[in-house]
C-alpha cells in the first residue's frame, strides 16, 4: 500500500506520530473488515451446509410418505384382486350346491313318479 492513499482524512497533524497511529488504526480496520469477510463467508458456507441437510431430509421424509401411499395402493388392489377371486370361488361352490339339489329333487321326484317342468323349444 502507498503512502500516498488518503491520510488527509486520518491525519490532523501531519507528524510521524499521529501518522503511524493514523497508519495502525487503518490496519486495524482492514484486519477487522478480512476478519468479518471471512466469517460472513463461513456463515454462509454453514447456511448453504444446513439448507443442503434440511433438504435431504426433507427428500427421505418425501420418499418414504410416496413409498408408503404406494404401498397402500397396492395392499388395496391385491385386497380387491383377492375379493374377486372369493366371489368367483364362492360363485363356483354355490352353483355346485344348486346343480347337487336339483339332482337330488329331480331324483326324489323321479322316485315319486314325477318330474321338473322343462320348456323344449
């Protein structure tokens, strides 16, 4: 730094004293002025640091409701898959059930001499 920069301001009387003092005072200034550049740029590196965590947090908090709202909605098509096949099961037995009684009535009315009505045409 040249000696010429701005001292008329720092500088009342122009003796070495008040110079060197004026000269301290102003190095001072520009350590403080370094010191608070520097922690203004890691205060802002840790910002930075806890913005990025709060977001990857955010990001697994996010996956797992999508992987749990997933899997909801796949319990309850398997649920509804398998209600369809007990329909069908019990469709099946049901008409079993019907087809064995009607065997059973038209043997017991056969026994009796009689029979179902059947249209045949």
């Amino acid at each position: 730094m040249s000696m010429s920069t701005s001292y008329r301001y720092e500088v009342e009387n122009p003796s070495a004293k008040m110079l060197k003092k004026a000269l301290q005072r102003q190095q001072q200034r520009i350590r403080n002025d370094e010191s608070m550049t520097e922690k203004e740029v890691a205060v802002k590196n840790d910002m930075r640091t806890i913005l990025l965590a709060d977001w990857v947090e955010k990001l697994e908090e996010t996956c797992f409701k999508k992987k749990a709202k997933r899997n909801a909605e796949e319990m309850k098509g398997e649920l509804h898959h398998a209600n369809q096949e007990l329909i069908a099961v019990r469709r099946a037995q049901l008409q079993n059930l019907l087809a064995n009684e009607e065997e059973q009535y038209a043997e017991e009315l056969n026994n009796m001499g009689k029979t179902f009505h059947t249209q045949r045409i």
